[in-house]
C-alpha cells in the first residue's frame, strides 16, 4: 500500500537531486573550493555528474507518483547511493579527496539510505504477503454501513470503464455525467449500452437522452479525472457540468449532443431504447453508434484501440482510478492449440 511519507520522501529527493545537479553544472568548481579539494583539470566531467544526478531527480520525481509500481527508480537510486561512499573511502586512502569533501556523500547519499530502504521494504511487503482468505456472507455486507456497502459491491466487478455521457436538453441546456457501466453490445450492429441508478432522484441524463435521442460518450484521461469525478455532484438543474467542473462542450459534425473537448476517444450515440430493469429501478439505456472520434494512429492494423496511449483510465468501485497498462495481446483461442503472446 502507498503511503504518504513515500511519496513526500522521493518528491523531495527529487527536488534535492535537480538543485543540486544544476548547481554542479553551473559552477562546477565550487564543491572543490569549498571544501578544499583540489579542482579537477577537466571540469566537464564533473558537470556530467551533476548532469547525472539531476536526471536521477527526474526519475524520483516519476517515482513519487507511483511509489510501488515504480521501485525499480528507488532501487537504483539506493544502489548508487551505497556504491558512492564505497567509491570516496577508497578516494580517502589514496588521498584523492579531502574528509570536508565527504559532506557531498553525507547529504547526496548517506541520509537516503533508511528512507529509500524502508521504501523498497514496504515494496517488498505489499508484493510478497498473501492475507488470509475471508468469507463474507450476504448478511455480513447486508449489514455494512450504506456508504461502505455501496463501495464494497461496487468494487466486486473489477475494473470498469470510465466516461463522460454527454447530453443536452431540447432547450440547448448542457449536462455532463460520469459513468463506470458503459459496455460493448454488439459489432454488427454497433451497440453500446450503459447503466442509470433508479430515478429516485432527478435524473437529467436520461431524461435529456430521452427528449432529444442522441448522447456522446467520452473517455476519461489521466489528465480530467478530478474534472470528471466532479461532474457525480448534485448540481441544480440548469447548471452545466461542463462549466462548474471545468470542461470544454465540443460539437463535431451535424451531431446535436455536446462531446467532451479534453478526451481524447469520443463517441457518437443515438438512443435506441430503454429498459427498467425489475430487480432494482436501475435503467438500460441501449445506443447506436454513429462515429467515433480519436487521435490518428492509435487503431492498430486489426482495429483494436491502443487505449493506453489515449490516456484512457478505469475505476474501481466509486471513487478509486486506475492507469491501465497493457501487459500483451494474445492470440485467438482454440481448442487444440495454447494461447501464445503476440509480438
């Protein structure tokens, strides 16, 4: 689990290693003068190790985004941080470098060691401990707090799909929603379906999508999450989500419902039919597709969408977003033959 302090703890090295690195490549004599070593004959090399160090601020500060998944960052940082004062004891017994010149590994090296270990430790642990396995009956989570037992059955299904649905009334009255329960119906014809909580409250999507009978659906990007899982708020009616949460309304070609400027796969949808669903109140909303806009490139030859490099991220349960990324493709499967990567 990512805690806190990990990301404060490489943000800060990050930043450490920047100043640091631009101060050496600036003044690439001043270490030596200060602590009275002998200045070097051929600088540059210095300023390349200044270069270096800075570069590793970059990469602490890529980590600090995601401490766990990126830990290779962390351990080879730690590592040079060990290799170095192994290098300047060596330097000390040849009388290469004065001891005031050790300050340097003090404050680049030395003060690292224990947080960047108990980061790499509590990497360690997050990928190594298996809990124990629980049962939970149907009266057990029956009897959970609402809001908890909203989010536990809501996470059950896994990862699921992020969009913006997208909608205005027959006034020209913007509304802008995000859903988790968008999913595919069918290629030919193409279909699209997603989900509406029962109408015990107003419900301006669906009532926009069933006065006018078209609806866009727009990808969430890392880039408009918080813009986006604002739009869930309760806003009067009237307001437009796209301006109170700060997002660009988008029309494109003759289609009448706004699209979402900020994401980057956009799709076209005309209202077929609705279904309320018995069990729950909950509301079916079956579309058509009419076009589908997306940066060019991004189709692969076989058609499939490189979602990944759209920015397109998912969400588990109510309010937990998830970057996928790809670990491969494999190939169709048959019956008298295992599946293999494809290249």
């Amino acid at each position: 689990m990512v805690k806190k302090w990990m990301k404060i703890t490489l943000v800060i090295a990050g930043i450490y290693n920047i100043i640091w690195g631009s101060w050496v490549i600036l003044f690439p004599t001043k270490a030596f003068e200060l602590t009275g070593a002998k200045v070097p004959a051929y600088p540059q090399i210095w300023q390349c190790v200044g270069m270096i160090v800075a570069v590793y601020g970059a990469g602490y500060l890529i980590a600090s985004t995601s401490p766990i998944k990126h830990w290779p960052i962390t351990l080879v940082g730690l590592l040079g941080k060990v290799f170095g004062p192994i290098g300047f004891i060596y330097s000390i017994t040849q009388d290469i470098f004065p001891l005031a010149f050790g300050w340097n590994i003090v404050f680049n090296d030395l003060i690292w060691w224990i947080p960047f270990g108990l980061i790499l430790a509590e990497v360690w642990r997050s990928n190594s401990k298996k809990a124990a396995m629980i049962g939970i009956s149907k009266q057990e989570f029956e009897n959970f707090e609402d809001k908890k037992r909203a989010k536990f059955i809501n996470s059950l299904s896994g990862y699921k799909s992020s969009n913006l649905i997208g909608t205005q009334d027959t006034k020209g009255a913007t509304n802008l929603s995000i859903v988790s329960s968008v999913f595919h119906l069918g290629a030919s014809p193409a279909l699209i379906g997603f989900i509406i909580r029962p109408n015990t409250v107003r419900r301006d999507t669906l009532e926009n999508i069933k006065q006018t009978g078209n609806f866009t659906i727009n990808h969430v990007n890392r880039n408009i999450i918080k813009q986006s899982h604002q739009t869930s708020a309760r806003y009067d009616k009237g307001e437009s989500e796209f301006e109170k949460c700060g997002l660009k309304e988008e029309y494109l070609g003759e289609f009448s419902a706004p699209f979402v400027s900020e994401s980057n796969i956009k799709i076209a949808v005309k209202f077929v039919r609705e279904e309320k669903l018995e069990e729950n109140g909950a509301h079916l909303i079956i579309g058509s597709i009419q076009e589908v806009y997306l940066p060019d490139g991004f189709i692969s030859e076989d058609g499939n969408i490189e979602l990944h490099r759209a920015g397109t991220i998912a969400v588990s349960g109510l309010d937990t977003y998830v970057e996928a990324f790809p670990l491969g493709r494999l190939s169709y499967a048959k019956t008298d033959k295992w599946p293999q990567w494809l290249k």
